[in-house]
C-alpha cells in the first residue's frame, strides 16, 4: 500500500494486511506485568518490518477489565495500565509514519458497570431509560434470554429490576431504540476519528437492537428477538455518513452463519467490511474451505465489498492447535481442557493455511502471535481470567489460552515480554522457544514465512480468483498475471504446474519437485 496520504477511502482497506494487537499481552514497556502503549510504540519497527499495513487494537480504554476491556468505562480514556490518551495519539501518528494505519475497537453493544450513566441507573436516576431494566415475573427474570457466556441474561438490581446483559453481569446492554445513545457512540466515533485512527471495528455488531417486547425466544421463529435485527441497519447508515466525513472505515464483528442476511452489512451506504467467521471456523479440508472460500466471494459480489480472511483472534483457539486436533474446525460449543493436539501437523497446516489466505482476494488479519506459530497456551485453572470459563461453571476453559503474553527474546525473563514480575497470565514452559528472536534470522520460520509472504502478496492484485483444474484434496486458483496459489491436503503429493517458477512454499517439495500433503506454493508463469 506504500506511504498513506490521508485516510480518505483510498481503497487500501480492501486488500490490507491487518495485524490485531491485544495490548495487554503484546509488549510490557513499563514492566508492571501488563502490555502497554509504550511496549507497542517501542515494537512499531517489528510490525513495519513484518510488513502489516494497519493495526486493530482490542478496546484500549478505562475499563475494570471484567471482559479484557469489552467492558469499557469512558470511552473516551486510555486505561491507565496501557497508557495515556496523549500516548494513543502518538502511537497513532508514529505507527503512520511507518505507514501503519490505526483501527480501534468500539464496543457499543454493552457498557461496563462502572460506566457513569450504569452508575447513575442504578441509582435510580433516568438513565434507566438507557439500558433494559424490566420487573421480572416473579423471582422469575422477565424472560428466558441466556448470557453468551452461560447462565441467565439477566441480573437483579437492589430495588428488584433486572437488567440485560447479553454478556457478563458487569456488561448492561444499551438500549438502542434510545436517540441518546446513539447520539454518543456517534460522537465516541468522531472522537476518535478526530484523533487519527482510520479505521473502527464494531463490537457484537449484530446484537445492538432488541425487540422492545423482550420476547422469549423460539427456535426458527424469524426475527430473532436480539440477533440481526432490521433496525441495525439503520443506525450502521447513519454511522457511515459519519465515517465518510473523515473517510473512515469499519470491519465489523458480524457472526451469522446466513451469507445473505451476513452481506446486508456490507451494503455501500452500512460498513465496509466485516471478519469472515465463516472461513476462520472451517476445518481444514479441500472441499469444506474451497465451498467457504466460493461462498464467500459469492456473498460479497453483489454488495461490492472485500471479503476478509481471519485464522483467529483473541476469542478462539490459535491456529497451530486447532489444525493439530481431530475437529479442525471451530466451535465454541466443543471447546474442553485436554484435547489431543499434534503441534507438528497443526504447524504445518497453519503454514499452508497463511499461504492460502495471504493469496485470497481481500483483506487478511494476522492475530498477533499467529506469525510466531504459537499453540494454545493451558493456563492453569487458578490463574483463569476469563469470564467464559467461570460462567461455565468451569468446563469451557475460556479463551486465555490464546491471550498469554508475547516471547520476544529468549533469553530474558518473561521471554523478553518485559514485565519484571510475573506477566497478568503465565507463559507455558518451553514459550521462549517462539520467542522473535529464536526466529527471525531462522529462514524456515513461521516469522520468516510470514515476512516474505506480506512482501509478496502484492504479486496477486486485487483481480479476481481463478479456480484450476486440480486432483480431489488439492486447491488450485490463478489470481492477476498468472500468479497462482496450490494447496495440497490430500495424502498423495500433487504435480506442481511445469514452465512456472516458485515464489514460496509453505514447506520443501519432495524429491521429485512434487507439493506434500499439507503445504502450499506460489507459484508465477
Ligand atoms: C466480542 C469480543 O471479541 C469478545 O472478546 C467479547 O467478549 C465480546 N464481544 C463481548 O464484548
């Protein structure tokens, strides 16, 4: 994308390599055992060298940290263990000096409970208005809604309301049919536009308006009483006219498995992008992700937005494990402690998985770590943060195994994380063999493939995809000029085409110049 001018809609969202940064866990600059603002400004150089053209950081604002910070107290104030405003605004400007664009996390379903208008809720004021407070029926709660994270949506206040928390108790949910709530996040979204960044990505973006009538659910009965209302599209084409003032864009947190109701988000006047759950779910097989890969395209075309391509994120299991298990798809629902993982095929899938998706025509997200090739981490049962895990009664072992902190040197403490006592979550024995340093002069590395993979995906364009002639279990597409990606997942190694050179593999060829299971080439005329 080279040196960006101005964040007007230049296009660069549509194929930009976009790198999650999960600040508490990325670097620790002033070593009190959390990543901060410093450790991110001190590590630009690293993201610039890997190449990325633009950084999402999970919600960085004051916040108790009841949800990792999805549970935002001002939105308009950095935590103070990340840093300051004056420290966001500089990271900002320096990340786009390197020409690394800014995208923050808004989080607008959901407040915390320690956000002042909850405060002022709860003691009784108007701001009630604000959330969903109701009577329950009897010691009953007014319906029969569950927490995304278990148990009841529902939490009885003092006076004997309840209110609606489609998450953790210490998450009331907005009530959106309210204009000043969407007064706020309108300003909450100039505020921070005014402040450089270039890009927003929208929180639960399909949860945010709830049938006024709070009715219970029933299974196939359409519209559901909270998921993928009509209403949402309205508030998204007003938030639009807002990102277009300042050339903004949004990718939202959009899970629906329906393509066609997925792609109404992503209509010209709503958000411009949204993750692609779809194909971060999908197991690792030929026919399952060649199908995800065509739905995808499919749905996207007649609304004219880029599809994205996510492995993985902060929510769900890390690639290299999820690939070495006998389910290689995802799902919430099958998460369990102790299942069989082979680290050595799930990193050679992975490292396949990278080269597919940096081919395909989109945006791509790079959750940080996934370059390094880390697994899954167990933290053990007494160190769990996670509010999954807890309001599971301790059977999901929640999502930390994905947020343990970065190894950066090997040698050092904490694997060079920087913190001077014990990180927030512990980092497994054997961490600081993944460690940057242990990688990036080591050209058989996950760093290394990533590096060279960033610096030539602008071989493919932005044309379209190309499916070839291939063998049952092999994915072979052309994109622009000739340029062509194969990924083998059958058992039998697969004839790469003749007169073509080979830009990169995932892994060696076999003797006879063939692609072995679970890798994959580029390859050019
Ligand atoms: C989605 C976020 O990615 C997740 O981490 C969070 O717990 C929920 N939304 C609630 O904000």
């Amino acid at each position: 994308m080279g040196q960006p001018t101005h964040a007007r809609n230049t296009g660069w969202w549509r194929s930009a390599v976009i790198y999650q940064v999960y600040v508490r866990s990325f670097a620790d600059g002033d070593g009190d055992g959390t990543g901060d603002l410093a450790g991110v400004r001190a590590r630009l150089p690293y993201l610039a060298e890997l190449g990325v053209d633009a950084l999402w950081f999970n919600p960085w604002y004051l916040s108790p940290m009841k949800d990792g910070g999805y549970d935002v107290a001002d939105y308009r104030a950095i935590d103070p263990a990340f840093g300051t405003l004056a420290e966001a605004e500089k990271l900002i400007a320096e990340a786009r000096e390197l020409g690394i664009l800014t995208i923050v996390d808004i989080v607008p379903n959901h407040v915390s409970d320690q956000h002042p208008w909850f405060r002022a809720a709860l003691a009784g004021g108007p701001e009630r208005e604000l959330f969903h407070f109701r009577r329950g029926r009897g010691e009953l709660p007014p319906n029969a809604w569950r927490s995304q994270f278990g148990g009841p949506a529902w939490t009885r206040v003092e006076d004997g309301d309840w209110y609606l928390h489609l998450f953790a108790p210490e998450q009331p949910d907005l009530n959106w049919a309210h204009p000043a709530v969407r007064q706020e996040h309108e300003d909450i979204l100039r505020f921070w536009w005014e402040r450089g960044v270039a890009g927003v990505r929208v929180d639960s973006a399909a949860l945010l308006v709830k049938d006024p009538l709070l009715p219970d659910f029933t299974e196939g009965r359409d519209p559901h009483p909270y998921v993928d209302r009509d209403e949402l599209h309205d508030v998204y084409r007003s938030w639009r006219a807002v990102a277009d003032e300042y050339g903004g864009i949004f990718v939202g947190e959009v899970w629906l498995p329906d393509t066609e109701r997925f792609a109404r988000y992503l209509r010209p006047d709503e958000l411009h992008t949204a993750f692609n759950f779809a194909f971060m779910a999908c197991p690792w097989d030929a026919r399952r992700l060649r199908a995800s890969i065509d739905g995808t395209l499919a749905a996207h075309a007649p609304v004219g937005a880029p599809a994205t391509w996510v492995l993985c994120n902060h929510d769900v299991t890390r690639t290299v494990t999820r690939y070495g298990r006998t389910d290689t798809g995802f799902d919430f629902a099958a998460k369990a402690f102790g299942t069989p993982t082979d680290l050595a095929l799930g990193t050679r899938r992975a490292r396949a998985a990278a080269l597919l998706s940096l081919a395909l025509p989109g945006a791509v997200y790079v959750y940080q770590g996934e370059e390094l090739g880390l697994p899954e981490a167990d933290v053990p049962r007494d160190r769990i943060e996670d509010p999954m895990h807890f309001r599971s009664g301790g059977m999901d072992p929640g999502r930390d195994g994905c947020r343990v902190p970065l190894p950066w040197t090997s040698e050092a403490p904490h694997a060079g994380f920087g913190s001077l006592e014990e990180p927030w979550l512990p980092q497994p024995a054997g961490w600081s063999a993944y460690a940057v340093d242990r990688q990036r002069d080591d050209p058989d590395s996950m760093l290394a493939l990533y590096r060279a993979a960033i610096a030539a995906r602008p071989v493919f364009g932005d044309g379209p995809l190309t499916w070839l002639p291939s063998p049952d279990g092999v994915l072979a597409f052309a994109r622009a000029e000739g340029v062509i990606c194969v990924v083998n997942l059958a058992a039998t190694p697969t004839e790469l085409p003749a007169r073509h050179e080979l830009l990169l593999s995932s892994g060696p060829l076999d003797d006879r110049g063939r692609l072995p299971q679970d890798t994959a080439a580029w390859l050019r005329a």
